[in-house]
C-alpha cells in the first residue's frame, strides 16, 4: 500500500531563478529566504523521505473544463517563460515521469466526479510554476504534474485531491506532493513595481492581505486546515494565487480539512511584487495524516 511520506506549499516565484547576485541586487543586499528553503528541502527532507514520485500542482497551468495530469514517460526540453524571459529563459528540464500513477489519478479522479484527463501529448506545454522547482528539488525521481482547473470550486479541489492520494495508496508509491504557488496574488501596477521587489513582507499588496495570509499560516502551523477551508470566502477577496486551488488539492490527497499535519515553515513570509510567498512543509505525523 502506497503512502503519501509529505507534502509542501511551495513559492514557485521568479525570483529564484535569478543569479545570486540579481536576487540581492533586488532585495537591498541580503539573499531572499526562498533559495536556501528549497535547498534545505531538498537536502534534508527529500533525500531523507526518498520518495519514487513527487506530484507538482501546478497553479500557473490552467485548463477549464477538466483538471488534466501530464501522463508522459519522460519530459525534456528547455523552458522560456513568456512572463519573464529575462529570468527564466531557456531553463533546461530533464525527469521521468509515472504514466501509472498519472492515469491511476484520471480514473478516479473520474470515478469522484471530477472531469479529468491524462495526457501524453509531446506538445504539451510545461510551465514554470513546475520546472522552478524540478530545478532545485529533483534528484533522479519521477515527476508529475497536474493542473489548477479556473473552473474549479473548493470542493472540486479536495475531491481531486482525494483522487490523487487514492492512487498513490492503490500503486503501491511512495510520494511528496507539492502545491506549487503563493498566497495573497495582487501585483503592484507597473510603474510602481520598482518600489516594491524587495522581500520584506511590508511590501505585500495591502496590510490586509497580509494579515490574511498571515492568519493562515497560523493555522498551518497549528495543523488547523479546516479552519482554513471553512474560510476560503474569507480569503477570496485577496485574490489568493489559482483560488489557492494548488493547496486545497494537495490538502486533499492528505486527508482533507480532517488533517491535523502541523506546517513547518521552510522559509519567511515574504513579498513577490505584492504577492504573498512562503515554503510550508507538511510530513505525515505519527499517527497519520487525519490523527
């Protein structure tokens, strides 16, 4: 019986993909905390777990009318971001995906309710919100990713979350899966961008935005999900990234708003051009996901 050995809310931000030294031109000197929690993921958490697949929920992937999970057998390439192909351009990508799983996770997917397709089309866009963190994270694992349907409501997250740690139990894998994407999600209008990069969390869109995310990551700390799902209409009018549709599906494959996992952050909270980032990282307590 497969198990799913951890689970993260990920900032997938630009920024890190910039040099050192860009990073720190654009954060009044010091280093951004993004960079050293992805290398400490990796380091001490992954390579301590050695999971066989790491399941990316993608948020900048959007599709409308199913939630779809890239199903190939392997994905190599380059990436240029159309965003940002000043930081994020030609991004080599190179892992083996898990066709198995991926189909394991349309099929009950489908079997829950939730319209959703695998697909092994070569032409299939990845997007960086995916190959971000394969560039830090991946060491030799297998790599799916799954889309954030803009259709989608909360309940349709959790249920194709649900989805997604069904097939994880039903193939026998051993799995990390990973919300892929940032809190609060308003950027500053352009011309005052300029102001506002550095990552001190002063610059988030507003003070009440701020405070939104910050509640949350309480109760993630505290292990309280269901306070977090009981307050999604709370949160909407903050604009969270992908209607926080990257955690909600992660949350659901580990239990729901039933989970008690307590959240360890990995890195600050901090400012994105506005938008509210964070790495949180969730390993299945003793007693299981739901206690």
């Amino acid at each position: 019986m497969g198990e799913i050995v951890g689970a993260g809310l990920l900032s997938h931000a630009p920024t890190i993909m910039f040099d050192e030294a860009t990073r720190r031109q654009l954060n009044e000197g010091e280093e951004i905390s993004l960079v050293p929690g992805l290398v400490r993921l990796r380091g001490e958490i992954l390579d301590r777990l050695r999971p066989d697949t790491i399941v990316i929920i993608d948020s900048h992937w959007f599709t409308t009318v199913e939630h779809v999970v890239s199903a190939h057998g392997r994905r190599t390439g380059r990436m240029t971001s159309s965003e940002l192909p000043r930081g994020m351009a030609g991004v080599p990508y190179d892992y083996d995906g898990d066709p198995e799983l991926a189909h394991a996770m349309a099929e009950i997917g489908k079997e829950l309710g939730q319209p959703t397709h695998a697909s092994e089309d070569e032409y299939l866009p990845v997007y960086y919100a995916t190959v971000n963190l394969v560039h830090y994270l991946h060491g030799g694992e297998r790599v799916v990713s799954i889309s954030v349907v803009q259709t989608g409501e909360t309940d349709d997250f959790l249920t194709m979350g649900q989805a997604i740690g069904d097939a994880v139990s039903r193939l026998d894998r051993r799995a990390v899966v990973l919300a892929s994407g940032g809190m609060s999600h308003t950027f500053w209008p352009l011309r005052e961008l300029p102001k506002h990069e550095a990552s001190d969390p002063v610059h988030i869109f507003t003070p009440e935005a701020r405070a939104a995310d910050e509640k949350r990551l309480e109760w993630m700390r505290a292990g309280d999900h269901r306070k977090i799902v009981e307050n999604m209409d709370d949160y909407f009018p903050h604009n969270p990234e992908g209607d926080f549709g990257h955690y909600l599906m992660m949350l659901g494959s580990i239990g729901g708003p039933d989970c008690t996992a307590e959240g360890v952050m990995l890195s600050d909270y901090e400012n994105a051009t506005g938008t509210g980032q964070v790495h949180v990282w969730f390993e299945q307590p003793a007693g299981g996901w739901t206690g």
